[in-house]
C-alpha cells in the first residue's frame, strides 16, 4: 500500500491563537486557608498546573495585580455598568442607548448567551447550568438589574468596576 492512501481523509486543522489579551480575574473566597494558600501563589508566582490558553503548546502568564476591598451595592441604585459576565435571570432591561461619553470611548455594544456550567462536583460533573449574557469585545453592559440580583464594586487603582459574584 502507499503511505499516503492512509492519510486521504484528514485534512489540515485552521487554528486561531490570540495575540497580546489579557483578562481580569476577580477571585472572593470564603475558605481562609485555600484563601491564604492562592494569594501566597499568585504573589509568588507559583502554580500547581502550568496554565495555558487551551492548549499546552500556549502557555499562559499571569500578573497578581492586588487585593482590593469591595462591597455591595444598594438594590435602590439598579442601573450599573456591570463589568463581568451575569446570570440572564438577574437582568430586567439592558440599555442599548449608552451616554455619550461611553458611545465615544467604546465599540458598539454585541452581547451573547452562553449556557455555562455554575456548579461542579469535585470529580468535575456538572450539576448545575445557568444561562450568562456578556458583551464578546469584553465591554461593561449598561443594565438594570433586578432585587435577586447582587452586584459589588471596587476600585482598582482609580477604576471602578462593577461585578456580579458567582
């Protein structure tokens, strides 16, 4: 037989790799030692798994910015510019007519649905999916949301940001 006949149906895989992004990690733990364990890790640099951007071939880094104090907004200021992913439930009305000073600053808006998991056992099955709404350019999402709904703030060195927990 000719060695190519064995390859005939594979075809060439396109990859897309991201140049230059970064993300925000917001991190809230109840469990103090796990709580002390990762700072002490991100402060020192140090990880249990080498991290990566999906595959091992792209190796991911990391910078630990600081730990911030936060706290929670009041359920009679309901219009924010949430500034991570939310639970579709929480959201009564998004604002698609932005002020003028954030129309000028930021791409027009583009918001998705993803139904993600939201609760995992420790051997990694799902036991809970919640559908989650986020702008896919990364931008804040200028929303009312409703009283089910809790939404933090904190500032990070002079930005404010506006999170809904997990």
């Amino acid at each position: 037989k000719e060695l190519g006949g064995l390859f005939k149906q594979h075809k060439p895989t396109n990859y897309e790799f991201l140049k230059d992004c970064s993300y925000r990690l917001f991190v809230a733990l109840h469990d103090e030692d796990l709580y002390k364990k990762l700072k002490s890790n991100l402060e020192n640099h140090s990880t249990y798994y080498t991290i990566n951007m999906g595959i091992s071939a792209c190796i991911a880094n990391y910078e630990y910015v600081g730990e911030y104090p936060i706290k929670q907004i009041p359920h009679d200021n309901k219009r924010v510019e949430i500034d991570t992913i939310i639970p579709s439930e929480c959201v009564d009305q998004i604002d698609f007519d932005r002020p003028i000073e954030l129309q000028k600053a930021k791409l027009p808006i583009e918001l998705q649905k993803a139904k993600l998991p939201n609760q995992m056992k420790n051997n990694r099955e799902v036991t809970e999916y919640r559908e989650f709404i986020y702008d896919v350019k990364g931008q804040s999402i200028s929303l009312t949301y409703n009283e089910n709904c809790e939404i933090y703030a904190l500032n990070i060195k002079g930005k404010d940001y506006f999170i809904h927990p997990m």
